[in-house]
C-alpha cells in the first residue's frame, strides 16, 4: 500500500463514517475541508502520519 491510497481510504472511510453516524458530522465536513487545504497547499496530515508509519510514496521517495 502507498501513502496516497492510505490517504484515500482514510478519507473515504472517514466521510461515509461521518454521514452515516449523525452525531459525526462534523467528521465529513473536517476531511472535506482538509482535502481542499492539501490541494492547494499540498499538506495533509494524513500523509504525514502514513509516511512515519512507514508507507511509501508512489514515486518511492519516503
């Protein structure tokens, strides 16, 4: 697994987890908000914690 499907999976699993329980919705809202502010600044936490968990990049770098 690489860093960018842990990344997809967290935030997949996170937004459905959100939707489905209502006292969590603010979990939907958060990733969502989090997506928009790694793609324009191109920093996610969720990256961050994968690649000190040991997950590789796509391109191999870590």
């Amino acid at each position: 697994m690489t860093v960018e499907k842990g990344v997809r999976i967290i935030a997949g699993s996170f937004t459905l987890l959100g939707l489905t329980v209502d006292p969590l919705w603010w979990l939907s809202w958060l990733v969502g908000f989090m997506l928009i502010i790694s793609a324009l600044t191109g920093f996610c936490p969720a990256e961050w914690i994968l690649r000190r968990l040991g997950l590789e990049s796509c391109e191999g770098t870590k």
